[in-house]
C-alpha cells in the first residue's frame, strides 16, 4: 500500500469532515513542529511524541505568536472554538495516517484543558490600572484633568 502526502491527506479528511477548514490542518501541523522545537530547547534532545495537553499548549503558544489579536477570528473562521476541536481534528490526521498515537492518547486528552477566550483574547485586553492607594485622612484627591 503506498503513503498518500499530506495534501492528499487533507483533501480525504475535508471531503470526510467538512467541519474544519483545510488550513487549520495545515496550521496545526505547524504548530506540531513549532511544539517539538521548543520541547527540544526544553529538553536538550529530539522529541518523539507531543501528549494532547502538551500539543494545546504548543498551538495556543503558536496562535498567539502568528495571528497575534486576530487569532479568535482565525481560528472560529477555520472551524476551531475550543481545545475539542483540536483534539478531532489531530484524530482525523491520525485516522488519515499523517499523525501516529500511543496507546495512552485519547481524544479526552483535549477536553477543557484551557478556555479560548482566557488563552486568546485576555493576552491583548487592556491591563486594569493597578489600585490607588488610599489618602490619609484629610488630603484631598488629585485632580483628574
């Protein structure tokens, strides 16, 4: 039987799955490959799998990192809306082939392991001004022009 590519790959998983665009495939295999470059800064030697909690992290490190304060809109236009999402999509890789898994994996590796909007829009909210010290008794308050 002989490997089909990755775009092939893509084009099989879409037609099967249409729930998520085929550039969120190409996004997450990206941010697989941004993951295990950092664990191998990390750890000082070649890395040879990504748990799913460990890949989430990678890839909300990667979003941020590339979409900047547009990454919610990216990542709703390709379908993707919570850590779930993620988790189906890295199943249809392994199911086409292209991602292998251990027996430990688990599509529940990917349940609620962080909130998109705490990982995704909280980074680029305005700080809150940090709390004013309370006057001694007697001093007026400063004027705010």
């Amino acid at each position: 039987m002989q490997k089909i590519g990755f775009a092939e790959a893509l084009d099989s998983i879409v037609a099967d799955d249409p729930r998520y665009h085929r550039d969120a495939y190409i996004f997450l295999r990206d941010a697989l490959d941004y993951t295990t470059k950092q664990q191998k800064k990390v750890k000082g030697a070649p890395v040879k799998h990504v748990a799913g909690p460990e890949l989430l992290e990678g890839v909300r490190q990667y979003a941020l990192k590339e979409f900047g304060p547009m990454v919610v809109t990216v990542l709703s236009y390709w379908g993707i809306r919570c850590c779930e999402d993620i988790g189906h999509m890295v199943f249809n890789l392994i199911g086409a082939g292209i991602f292998g898994k251990t027996e430990e994996d688990s599509i529940d590796d990917f349940k609620s392991v962080y909130d998109f909007h705490e990982a995704f829009v909280q980074p680029f909210e305005p700080q809150k001004p940090a709390a004013v010290a309370k006057l001694p008794p007697g001093l007026p308050a400063p004027k705010v022009s």
